[in-house]
C-alpha cells in the first residue's frame, strides 16, 4: 500500500469509523427505532398481516422477526422469497 493511499484510508476511517462501529452504531438505531408499542401491534398481528406490512423492507422484516421472536435467518429467507 503506498504512503498516499495508506493516509486516504486513514481520513476515510476517520471520517466514517471502522466498520465494527458503524455495524454496532446500525443494530443500536434500529433497536432504538422500533417501540414497545409498535412491538405489541406486531405480537398481535397475523403472520400474513405482518409480512404484508414489512414487504421488502429489511428493517422491518428485522423488527418482525424481534418482535415475534423469530430467528434472523426468517429475514434473509423472507427476502429470498420475494426476490423470486
């Protein structure tokens, strides 16, 4: 790696953090994000009722599947089924 680009990745890291904390910083904010009564709404829901009102969104199929208590790989199943 030469000097130039070693010290462009150094401002870049800088600037945006290291991977590990925009990871921890992204689970923080949608954790944040979904309240206890948008979790109870989504208890009360029907499966259907829940996957038509997450869709394709991956943020809300992630706050299904914590509100419902359903494993993460339901997420990355649900949007395997709609990408078909």
């Amino acid at each position: 790696m030469t000097r130039v680009s070693r010290e462009r990745k150094q401002r870049w890291q800088a600037q945006r953090g290291t991977r590990r904390e925009r990871e921890m910083l992204s689970v923080f904010f949608e954790n944040m994000m979904i309240d206890e009564t948008r979790k109870q709404e989504l208890r009360e829901m029907s499966y259907e009722e829940v996957v038509k009102w997450a869709g394709t969104s991956e943020l809300r199929l992630k706050w299904a599947a914590s509100a419902r208590g359903y494993k993460p790989g339901w997420v990355w199943h649900r949007l395997k089924l709609k990408e078909a």
